[in-house]
C-alpha cells in the first residue's frame, strides 16, 4: 500500500524538509531536492511507521475488547441470588 499526501500536505512537508536542513544543518535545499527527499522518505521508511502504527492499534483495540467481556459481563440466572440478599 502506497502512502500518498494530497497537495497540500506534500507543499507543507517539502517545505518542514527545506526547513529542517537550513536550521538544522546550515544548509539550503530546493523544491526538486526535498520533494525527492519526501518521496524516499514515503517510498522507504514510511511503510515501517505505518506498519507499527497499525499494530499498536490491533493491540489497543484488542485489549478494549478483551476489557469489554469484563466490563460487560452479566452472570444469568441471578434473580434468586439478588432475592436472597434483599431478605
């Protein structure tokens, strides 16, 4: 699965890069140059983050589901019980 950026978010990240390196590093980059840069990042490492990200939320939701049995849980057959303890 390809990860993709509309427009705007592409113009804003190519312009975060551009950023970065003539804060951080001193140095000035273009358009061409940080779009490229953006397109490796997307291309090569992006798929890793996006593949814990969707771990950590199987994880997240399957401890909710799991805590839903819990939560949710109603033992049958509990009318006589409750009638005792009111007596």
């Amino acid at each position: 699965m390809a990860i993709t950026l509309d427009k705007p978010d592409r113009d804003e990240a190519i312009n975060s890069l551009q950023r970065y390196f003539r804060t951080e590093m001193d140095q000035e980059i273009g358009n061409l140059q940080a779009g490229a840069l953006l397109h490796y990042f997307l291309e090569d490492i992006a798929p890793l983050v996006y593949n814990i990200a969707i771990r950590q939320a199987q994880e997240t939701l399957q401890s909710r589901v799991t805590e839903l049995d819990i939560d949710c849980h109603e033992a049958p057959f509990s009318y006589w019980s409750k009638q005792n303890k009111r007596r």
